[in-house]
C-alpha cells in the first residue's frame, strides 16, 4: 500500500508518518500544494498511490482542484482531512471527509489499514 499525505501543519503531517511507519506503509508527504503536484506528476502508473490525504487549506494551492486532478490522473481513493466543512459540497466524486476536530491522524491510518473508511 502506498499513501500520499498532503499537509501543510508539519505537526499533523508528522503524526500520519509515524503511524504509517509503525504499520510499515510506503508513504510520500507534501507540505503544498507545489510539492504535491510534483510527486503527482513524478508517478507512473505502476507506482500509484492508494490512498491520497489531504487537506483543502493549503498555504499556495487550492485543495479543490488538486483533488479534481487527482480524480482525473488516477485511481487512488481521496480522504479530505480538514476542519473546512462547507467545502464537502463543491466535490463531485467519491470522497471519504474526516474532520480534524472528530479523528486524528493516526485514527485515520488505522482506518485505512483496518479497511473500516466509511
């Protein structure tokens, strides 16, 4: 299993990246939306990412849309792990919503690797 976090708090990045360590996940981690869409255009299709997290309120690219390119490049499921809510309805695709004051990192790793995303 492979997992792109997109975050820009290190904090909470840091929190994702020790969980997915001690599940001994393959992860790559962008602090912005730059260094997300680079990673995003580095992968080839062999190398796909299951799982993409990632936050909508990022300091230099609108969340929104690096979701949309997501959705059109690839096959990965998208968790949107943010505090914004109103931003649930401006997506047209299945998305899994988690909201950073209900779980924290590390539950939503746990998630991940329990198959239990709802």
């Amino acid at each position: 299993m492979i997992i792109l976090v997109i975050e820009d708090d290190i904090n909470i990045s840091s929190l994702f990246v020790e969980r997915m360590i001690f599940y001994k996940l393959r992860y790559k981690v962008a602090n912005n939306g730059v260094e997300a869409y680079k990673i995003l255009y580095e992968t080839k299709p062999e190398s796909e990412f299951d799982f993409v997290i990632t936050n909508i309120g990022l300091p230099d690219e609108n969340g929104v849309e690096i979701i949309k390119f997501i959705k059109e490049k690839f096959n990965s499921k998208i968790i949107v792990y943010s505090g914004k809510k109103h931003f649930r309805d401006k997506f047209n695709c299945e998305c899994f919503f988690y909201d950073k004051k209900d779980k924290s990192p590390e539950e939503i790793i746990d998630l991940i690797v329990n198959n239990n995303l709802q």
